[in-house]
C-alpha cells in the first residue's frame, strides 16, 4: 500500500523542519559561540544561519521521500 504525499503535509514538514533549524541553530550559536559573542547575539546568528543548510537538506530530503513514495 502505497500512499503519496499530499500538498498540506509537504508544507506542513517544510515548516516544522524550518523552525527546527531555526531553534538548532540557536542553540548551537550559544553552545559554540556564547562566551565569546554574548548569548543573545550568538543565538540571534545561530538562528539566522543555522537554516541555510537545514532548508536545503529538508528540500533534498522532502523531494526524496516523494520520488520513493
């Protein structure tokens, strides 16, 4: 039983996977860059680059799963 992906839950995934990266690379800001940069200002970078990759790779990962399904 095959079922194929439908519009909502491909935006639905995209959105949910863009908030995670925005969240991951908050937190990995603090982790990597808190003591040097402030807290807040580490997280705010974090949070602004940490979905440049994350986007790319839920696109490749959410075009994949449609290709398999």
């Amino acid at each position: 039983m095959t079922t194929s992906l439908t519009p909502l839950a491909l935006v639905l995934a995209l959105l949910v996977g863009v908030l995670a990266s925005i969240a991951g690379g908050a937190v990995g800001g603090m982790a990597v860059g808190g003591k040097a940069l402030g807290n807040e200002l580490a997280a705010m970078l974090g949070g602004f680059y940490g979905p440049l990759a994350g986007v790319a790779g839920i696109i490749v990962g959410l075009l994949t799963l449609a290709l398999i399904r």
